[in-house]
C-alpha cells in the first residue's frame, strides 16, 4: 500500500473512531474564541489553507502532511473545551464563506461531519465528536488534500 494510501486509511479510521454517533472564525458569535490556523506555529499549517479556523487553546494532538502521487494531504487532529455548537456553527460559516464544495453536513450538539471535495482540485472533511480521554472536550479531526 502506498504511503498516501496508507495515509488515507489511517485518517478514515481515526475519523470513524472518533465518531461517536450523530452530533467562525473569530467574531461576536462564538465569544471571539477563535483564530486561524496560520497563527499556529509552521509546522501545524502543513497543507491547510492558512484561515482555517481553530479554538483558542486548543491542544493539537496530531499533525501530519505528505506529498504522495501527487497529492498534498494533511491531518489535524485538536481537542477543544470550545461547544459543539460553537464549533459547528464556525465550520459551516467558514465553508458557506470559502464557497466551499459541500458534499455532507451534519452538525448536532455532539457531533460535526462536513466534507466536500472539487474533482482535479480538493477535498476536505471536518469530523467532530466528544473526547473519549477527557470529559467535556471534544476531539476534531480535519483532513484536507490538495491535489
């Protein structure tokens, strides 16, 4: 198996790990707690777009970016005191802003997948759901492939 493959399985196996049923960047809406990924240090960015946003204070458990055939591909994996809510409603406003292909949205109070993907050019998913390791966090993984 390849490493881009590889690196592909990984992530939808975290991803469906991490889902644990169904359930802005900065601004009034979400008490301002967030910012953009570029704020983070280089190495975290990888091949994300530099205005994704995160919480502030979130605890970046996993980074990853490889180029395999190709293809630019990164995974973040955070954990976050920040609201399902909060979070969903900065996922979707940032997709909707972005213009962003939008192929599933599912946002509930414990539980986020949005995805999309633009045939020749990205595809991304944001999965989003309460942390296993601490009580009252919640886990987001977001995967974006750059071909």
């Amino acid at each position: 198996m390849t490493g881009f493959k590889l690196f592909l399985a990984a992530g939808v196996l975290l991803a469906a790990a991490g889902l644990s049923g169904c359930s802005s960047s900065g601004g009034e809406d979400n008490g301002g707690y967030f910012h953009t990924l570029a704020e983070e240090d280089t190495q975290t960015q990888q091949y994300f777009p530099g205005d994704l946003p995160i919480p502030q204070g979130a605890g970046i458990t996993f980074t990853k970016g490889e180029v395999a055939e190709g293809k630019k591909s990164s995974m973040l994996i955070y954990e976050t005191e920040a609201s399902m809510a909060a979070l969903g409603t900065t996922y979707q406003k940032y997709v909707r802003e972005k213009k962003l292909e939008l192929e599933t949205e599912i946002v509930d109070n414990q539980n986020i997948l949005i995805n999309g993907k633009v045939s020749g050019s990205y595809s991304y998913s944001i999965i989003g759901s309460s942390s296993e390791s601490k009580p009252g966090a919640s886990e987001i993984i977001v995967t974006w492939i750059v071909n």
